[in-house]
C-alpha cells in the first residue's frame, strides 16, 4: 500500500491525490504537519534520493528559512538533519510517497508516470 504524507493546503499535495484518484491506486493519505514521516521512512527515502539529505527538506518553506537551514544543512550530520524532519513535518519535502517500489517527494508528472507505470 501506498503511504502519502501531505499537506490539506498544499496545491501539489492535491494534485498528487488526484492524480493517484483518478488512476486507481490505492493509498493511504496522512496529515504530514500532525504524523510527520518516521526515522525509517526518511532513510528509505534517502536511499532513494541517493543520499542528497537536501531533496528531502522543503527549501522553499518557512520554517526551513526561518531555522536558516540552508546554511545549516551543509555542516548537519545525516542523523540531526532526519531527526529535524522527523519533528516537524513542515520541514519535509510535499508530498512524500512510499510504497512497494515507489519513493517520490514533490509532484512530478514524469516522475510519478515513471513510478506506477507497470501498476
């Protein structure tokens, strides 16, 4: 089963569910601000994310510049920044889907059509 974490007011966050809506796929949606995204879910994900720690935060975020991240991050060891995204989910890349197979953050058509293409 599919697990997605997103945000009720995250445009992509909806684009995402819909699109899983419309082509059949069962998931599972959790609210990622209450139940962020757990230690063994990050590390799955930065598996998948070839170890880029940065590809699991939202950048673009307040919080992230608000704790001034970007220039945190950098010097961050893999276990402080993943415990950071396992605290505060507003930190954590939407939306952010795990399954049999399937690690994405963000929405990318491509990338999503790439990931369920033999579902």
């Amino acid at each position: 089963m599919l697990t997605i974490y997103t945000y009720a007011k995250c445009s992509t966050c909806r684009a995402a569910t819909k699109w899983l809506r419309e082509r059949g796929v069962p998931f599972d949606e959790r609210p990622i601000r209450d139940t962020p995204p757990s230690l063994t879910e990050l590390r799955r994900m930065l598996a998948a994310r070839d170890g880029e720690i940065r590809r699991l935060f939202n950048t673009s975020g307040a919080d992230y510049r608000e704790q001034r991240l970007g220039e945190k991050l950098p010097s961050l060891s893999e276990s402080a920044a993943l415990a950071l995204l396992a605290g505060n989910g507003n930190l954590v890349k939407r939306p952010f889907a795990l399954g049999e197979g399937v690690a994405l953050t963000g929405f990318d058509v491509g990338a999503w059509e790439e990931a369920f293409s033999d579902r």
